[in-house]
C-alpha cells in the first residue's frame, strides 16, 4: 500500500518518516515534493499536486487554514482511508465525510514539533478500519503515544494548549521587547528565565504557524481580556483574584 502525503513540510515529512508504507509527495512546490522524496530513508517519489493517481492512504499535512480545501481536492484518491495531521480535527474530518463518506477517516495531531518526535498524538477516529489501524500500529512503533479524543474535545483544548498559550508568550514577548530594557542575567528570576525561554522557543518557529493557530483557535482576545482586568484590579483586591483562578 503507498500513501500520498498531500503537503511536504514539517508534519507531512515527519508523517512519511513514521509510517511504514511507500509514500509519494505532492506539494505546490514540486521541488519541496523532491526534496522530501529524497531525504526519505527508503522508497518515496513525488508526484504533481494535480496527479490522478488513486493510493491506498491520503494523508492531508498542509496548513489549518487550507486543510479543508485540501481535503476537498485530494479525499478522492484515496482506495482505503483519509487522514490528516493538520492540527484542528472537527473541520477536516467533517470535509473527509462530505467527500469521502466510504472511506476511513482519522484526524492524527502530533502534539510536538517535528524535531521533537517522538512525543504524543491525539487521535479522533470518524470511521476506522484496517488502513487506519495500520497507521496506528506505525505511529506507536516509531515511540509515540497515542490518545483518543473526541474531535470537539481536542479543538476546545487546542483553544487554551496552543491559542491562548502562545497569545500569552508572544504577548511577554512583544512587552519585553517594547520595554526596551536589557535584563542583565545576574538579575533575572526563574520565572523570567522560563518566559523568556518560552518566547524564544515561540520566536523561532515559523509566523503563519502561530497566525493559523490565532485565526483557527483565538486566544489572543482571551489573553487581552485577562491583562486587562489585571491591570485594573485594585491591589487590595488580589487575593481575590487568586482565588478565582485557583478555584
């Protein structure tokens, strides 16, 4: 069985590498697709975007804000299962049954970056079956752990584990930065010391990541509202709103 992966970047790469099956590439930029044929440890081609091949698992690993797009295009070359790795699950596996209702149909979210594998990968099956129990048996054999979710579940998570999340870290970032003010290092503290080391970690991945997570899950909104009301809360009034977020 081969398996199309529909986009060449990180995730879709890091996809290819776990399963076991032959893959081919198709990306907008051909020479993506080459490139991530190559770097494969074994059989993998590219193929144009636009190919009319049929393979036995289609694997969506493009950008959120284009994934049901590329659901849409791609779902129907699939012989067994559809499946993506695009981040959000609702949206995509609701496109896989609207054009592939005869398929299996999975969303896998690999909850690292790809440099960072193995780690753990949230699963929401809508329609399983052998191809897809195959991809499993792959994924928890190159050492990830597996965890099944609802689709609702995940993306209402994904709100606080990465929208609000990263709203807050750029957001210490953006400050300390219109701060103007070097920290010597003898005078930071460790929480300093993990924020900082948290912005940067932000910082040096790519912007239209974090702008997707923004436009698919907010939290920026979120984070504002809560710096707003810290600003405004009397000092006298902290314990109280210690308590609140203690519960």
């Amino acid at each position: 069985m081969e398996v199309l992966v529909v986009g060449a970047g990180e995730m879709g790469r890091w996809f290819a590498a776990a399963v076991a099956s032959d893959v081919a590439f198709a990306d907008a930029d051909p020479a993506r697709a080459e490139a991530a044929a190559d770097a494969l440890d074994r059989r993998a081609r590219a193929v144009p975007l636009d190919s009319s091949e049929s393979f036995g698992v289609v694997c969506v690993a493009v950008p959120m804000r284009v994934a049901t797009e590329a659901v849409a295009e791609h779902a129907g070359k699939a012989e067994q299962a559809v499946v993506d790795v695009t981040g959000s699950m609702r949206a995509p596996l609701d496109a896989m049954a609207r054009v592939a209702p005869a398929r299996e149909r999975v969303s896998f979210h690999p909850l690292f970056a790809a440099d960072a594998a193995p780690g753990t990968v949230a699963v929401s099956t809508a329609a399983g079956g052998p191809a897809t129990d195959g991809v499993r048996r792959d994924l928890e054999a190159a050492g990830n752990d597996l965890v099944d979710v609802a689709p609702e579940e995940h993306d209402d998570a994904m709100r606080t584990v990465q929208g609000r999340t990263h709203a807050a870290v750029l957001a210490f970032a953006l400050a300390a930065d219109a701060a103007e003010t070097e920290v010597p290092d003898a005078l930071a503290t460790p929480v300093y010391d993990q924020l900082a080391a948290l912005a940067a970690r932000v910082l040096d991945g790519t912007p239209r990541v974090y702008a997707d997570i923004q436009a698919t899950f907010d939290g920026a909104r979120d984070i504002a509202a809560a710096a707003e009301r810290l600003a405004e809360t009397d000092p006298e009034d902290y314990d109280d709103l210690f308590e609140d977020v203690r519960g």
